[in-house]
C-alpha cells in the first residue's frame, strides 16, 4: 500500500505540474483529491481492512500525501492566474499619456447652503450665529415659550419624546420641535441687546409628504432690546427676503398677514411674491401670487419673564423659517423629499 501511495505521489505531482488551465487544474483535484471517486479517497477507503499494524504506518503516509498534493493545486493555482493576468495585460494597449479620469468633487448640500445663506443675511448686519442640543427638556422647549400644559403640540402625536429618560423635574425628554429653546438658552445666559438666528435641525411627529417631514431644518431669529417695535420687525424680514431672493434678479415684495403664535403677541405671517412666477400666478403659489414665508412676531412678555427679563423696559421680535421651505422656491422644487434621497444627479442639478 505503501508503493501505491509513492506512486500516486508521483504521478499527482507531475500532472499538477503540466496542467494548462483553471478548469483544468479543477478536474486534477477532482480526481486525486475528490470524497467519493477520488484516487486517494479509494486508498483511505481500505484502511478498515488492515490490520492495525498497517493502519498505523498507511493512515499517517496518507494524509501526508493530501496535504502535500493540497499544497501543490494551491501553488499551481496561484501560478495560472497570474499567467492568465499577465496575458490579460499584454493584449492591452496603455496610453500612458492619456489624462487620468477626472475625479468628481463633493459639493455643499442644497439645504446647507440655503441655512448658511440665510445665517449669512443676519450675520451681515450684525447677529451671532447660535446653536444648542437637539434633545431638550420641556421647560426649555414648551414652558419657557409659553406653552400652556394643554397645548396641542405637546401630545405624544406631535412630539418625539424619549423613552425612560426625564428632566430635574421628572418631565421626559424630547427631540426640539424648533430652535426656540437655544433663544432661551442664549437670553438666559446673555443679557441685552440679544441679536441671534439659531440654525438647525427640528424634529416633529408628521406623516412625510411632498411638503411634510418628521426631520427638518428651521432658522429662527430673536431681537431683544429696548424700544424695539413691530415695525422694526417688519422692515428687517422684508430686507432679509430681498436679500435672499434679489441675486437671482427677481424683485421680491412682502405681505404681513396676523396670526397666531404661543411665543409672540401679537404674531404674523410674511408671504413673499412667488419668485417662480415674479406674482403672476402659477402653480407653485395656487395663481395667487403669493407664496407663505415665514411665521414672525414681537416676544411674548411671558418669554421674556421665563428668561429673567423684565418686559416692561425690554421688548424683542422673533421669527422661524423653515430651510426646505426656501430651498423648494429657491431651486424650483415641488416635492422637499427629493433632499433626502441623497440622489447624486438630483443633488448636481442644484450646484
């Protein structure tokens, strides 16, 4: 038995040598090395007939040979596909002075571009850039803004809250339904004059649509200083949209319609002249005209209390406006989901 094995040693060996060919080298180990019909297979399969004399000399023989025919496919392997990639190699022809392939550049999001020219605006005329966390509690989000303990938004259906995780008052957290609480952070721990726009991400319970998100952007503005007006508020928001939308040569005016804010009294809105039809009429604003902007008013006095102010001698005006909102009449689009798809040709289409 142990002839056989020398032999089929030596033959293995030499036909693992001379083989041409992946599919080849395959059909080799197949027939040395393969469970059932294998040429060593059949030798291991008469160990059970010996006597344990033998199986002591012709077991330890055999699978010496396995491992050394296993080296040997796994080195004529390695051999071929390196042929093979040479050959592959030589029938290329390789203009070494052809210009490389252009490697694309990254470029700044829609959506971050419209938030840092809107911060850009402000930053202009003078306001600091705030930020704060995007978990917060309820005093800071709801209370401090004048939220009342009934308000709609503070239902489970309009907030994110967190789960097993409360405040100093035992209140659960929450993901900030806008950036009002770093206005609050700011008054608290900044006396006046205060001028800031706080830009960021806001998070609320809403079904997605073409003008809907649970994730969006908002920057909000404050103003607190003494003798500040509504008037003031005014005349700032319509320089702002000006600024904004007039570099696409576009002529923008605004409208100040009243509403309802818990945070400010008393409160407005500020629609623009739709910059997609310059106020004739079109789709994206019903052929009104007109297109909403923003919601704005002058500081409650309870805000400025929550903060440690006195809203006698100090008044202020705030505003919030949402990025989507801008980027869609910016760039002319009607679906605000097409920003988070991350679709690269999307996403070149506005550079």
């Amino acid at each position: 038995m142990i002839k056989k094995l020398e032999a089929l040693e030596r033959d293995s060996l030499m036909e693992i040598g001379s083989v041409q060919g992946i599919e080849a080298l395959d059909l080799v180990r197949q027939k040395y090395l393969g469970r059932k019909e294998g040429l060593l297979a059949s030798i291991l399969g008469t160990l059970g007939t010996m006597s344990p004399e033998d199986r002591k000399v012709v077991g330890p023989r055999a699978n010496q040979l396995k491992g050394a025919l296993e080296k040997a496919l796994e080195q004529r392997r390695l051999v071929l596909e390196e042929n093979i990639f040479n050959q592959e190699l030589a029938s290329r022809v390789v203009d070494l002075s052809l210009p490389a392939r252009p490697l694309k550049r990254g470029g700044v999001h829609p959506l971050t571009r419209v938030m840092d020219e809107i911060t850009g605006v402000f930053d202009r005329l003078g306001f600091v850039v705030a930020e704060g966390p995007e978990v917060e509690t309820d005093e800071n989000n709801f209370t401090s803004l004048n939220h009342p303990p009934d308000h709609p938004a503070r239902d489970s259906h309009d907030t994110f809250y967190i789960k097993d995780f409360v405040d100093s008052e035992g209140k659960p957290l929450l993901l900030r339904t806008h950036t009002s609480p770093v206005q609050i952070r700011y008054l608290r721990a900044h006396p006046p004059p205060v001028y800031l726009v706080a830009p960021g991400r806001v998070f609320r319970h809403e079904n997605i649509d073409a003008t809907h998100s649970h994730v969006f952007h908002q920057v909000e503005g404050l103003a607190v200083d003494t003798g500040i007006s509504l008037a003031d508020l005014k005349g700032m928001l319509t320089l702002f949209a000006k600024r904004l939308f007039g570099n696409r040569g576009v002529r923008v005016t605004t409208r100040f319609r009243p509403s309802f804010f818990p945070f400010v009294e008393p409160g407005l809105e500020m629609d623009i002249s739709c910059t997609m039809c310059s106020g004739a009429g079109c789709r994206v604003c019903k052929n009104t005209g007109w297109v909403e902007m923003l919601g704005a008013g002058l500081v409650h006095p309870n805000v400025l209390r929550s903060a440690g102010l006195d809203p006698e001698r100090l008044s202020g005006w705030a505003f919030g406006i949402g990025v989507e909102r801008v980027a869609m009449f910016k760039y002319g689009v009607d679906d605000m989901r097409l920003f988070f798809e991350n679709d690269v040709r999307f996403l070149e289409s506005l550079s």
